[in-house]
C-alpha cells in the first residue's frame, strides 16, 4: 500500500476517534457527582441551616442536584442558553470573578502607602457641627413667629415654641454634606458663620425659619495611616480587580467588531 495513502488513513483515524470522543462527551447521559462538589454542597447547606443535614436531607440534596443538571442538560439540548440575556449576564458576571482573583490578595505596605497618598482625599474626615433649633415652618409667617420667639428668649429668657421637625431638634456632629442635605445652602452658610454657645436666628432653611443654639465644632483631618490602613487595603484590592477586568477587556476588545443598525435612531 502507498505509504501517503496509509498516513492519510491513519489522519482520518485519529481525527474520527477524536470526533466520536468528544460527541460522545456531549451526548453522554452520565452524571458524575465529585467528592468535591458534594462536600460543597453539604457544607453550604450547614452554613445556611446551621447543623450537619441528616441523611434523608442529604439524599434530597443529590436529588435536587441531579434534576439541576438533567433540567440544565435539555435546556442546552433544546438550545434555550442562546440569546438569553439573563445566562449572558451570569456568564459575564462569572468571567468577571475569574479576572478579578488573579490580582495578589496581598499587596505590599510600600504599595499601600503609594495608593493612599494618591487617593488621600478620600480618607479625609470632614468638619462636623453639633446644634440645637427651633423650627418655624413657613406655612404659618414662620419669619414673623421666629422673629418674636427670639426676642422673648433674649430679653425674658423664655423657651420658644416652634414647630415639630421632621428630622428632630438635636444634630450632633453632622458635616456640613449632611446639613447641606437636610437644611440647603442657605443655613449652612448662616450655620458656618455665627459664634459658638449663643442663640441667633432666625436662619432660612429650604423649609422655614429656624433659631439656633451653635453647641460645638471639630476641625477635619487626615485620620493616621494605622486608622486607616485596613480600609485603603480594601479600597485597594477593588480597584485592583476593577483595573484588571478593563485591562482585560482592553486586551480583547481589537478582536471584536460591533454593528449597530444605521437606521436606529438614538
């Protein structure tokens, strides 16, 4: 026999076996349960439940697992995972978790400094401010009621009586993001300006007047590296992982070419 005749059968041969290997793969109705799997199961289940499970419960497991996987066999049969958005984005949400533990899960100290020295701003505590008011509302000529109530306060010491407010009377060590937030600009700046431990009013705030007693004030700063190492460390392990999905993506993204239908419009 022709020698190039028997190396294109023994080709052909291999190639046939290896297509028969795999379709067979394919095709098999075999469910090969691992002691790994099983244990991750088991183990699982006690984290949930809080005990061992019991045999019969342990029986279940496998049975729920087996009907899993004979449910998630036919469906791909069938071709049900294709041009689903929900299992594309489970696929991508689990290629993303693959990226994002091969970053080192402990970075350096001098790796550490380096990234809360660029993101500083970050760590920084803002200035606080602690206060008490009363509350007008400017429904009922809130500007008019405040204005009287101080004056009683400040000639006869009588307390005012203002209006219920819905956030309470008290704030203690709020920044001023947060008054900003409750109160608007307005009272924040009037808060910001006037002397501590006195009344004065009345403020405007984006809901009526207010008289207010300034208790007390803390400067912001930049907590000390041992304060703040255990949060830059969990910072900086997030970015890593997000860093390494878009490397990744910027690596692949030349491979792909996206269309979109020119006749849609945006």
């Amino acid at each position: 026999m022709n020698l190039r005749i028997i190396v294109f059968f023994i080709i052909g041969l291999v190639i046939f076996l290896l297509d028969i290997g795999l379709n067979s793969q394919e095709d098999s109705k075999d469910i090969y349960i691992s002691d790994q799997e099983l244990t991750s199961l088991l183990s699982a289940w006690q984290s949930q439940v809080g005990r061992p499970p019991s045999d019969e419960e342990i029986v279940n497991i496998i049975n729920n697992l087996v009907q899993e996987e004979i449910l998630y066999r036919e469906a791909l049969l069938l071709g049900l995972d294709q041009e689903d958005r929900i299992i594309k984005r489970r696929l991508a949400q689990k290629i993303t978790f693959l990226k994002q533990e091969t970053i080192p899960t402990e970075p350096s100290e001098s790796e550490l400094q380096e990234f809360f020295e660029i993101n500083k701003s970050n760590y920084f505590m803002p200035a606080t401010y602690s206060f008490t008011h009363h509350y007008f509302s400017k429904e009922s000529n809130a500007k008019e009621r405040a204005n009287l109530a101080f004056n009683a306060l400040a000639e006869n010491g009588i307390e005012p009586t203002g209006d219920p407010f819905f956030l309470g009377k008290n704030f203690y060590q709020n920044t001023a993001a947060e008054i900003d937030r409750n109160f608007g600009p307005s009272f924040l700046s009037a808060l910001t300006a006037i002397d501590l431990n006195q009344w004065s009013g009345p403020h405007s705030s984006a809901f009526g007047e207010h008289l207010v007693y300034f208790k007390n004030t803390s400067a912001g700063f930049l907590p000390a590296w041992e304060k703040v190492k255990g949060a830059v460390t969990q910072d900086y392990l997030t970015q890593a992982q997000d860093d390494a999905i878009k490397n990744y993506l910027k690596e692949i993204k030349s491979e792909y070419r996206v269309i979109i239908n020119p006749n849609y419009q945006f």
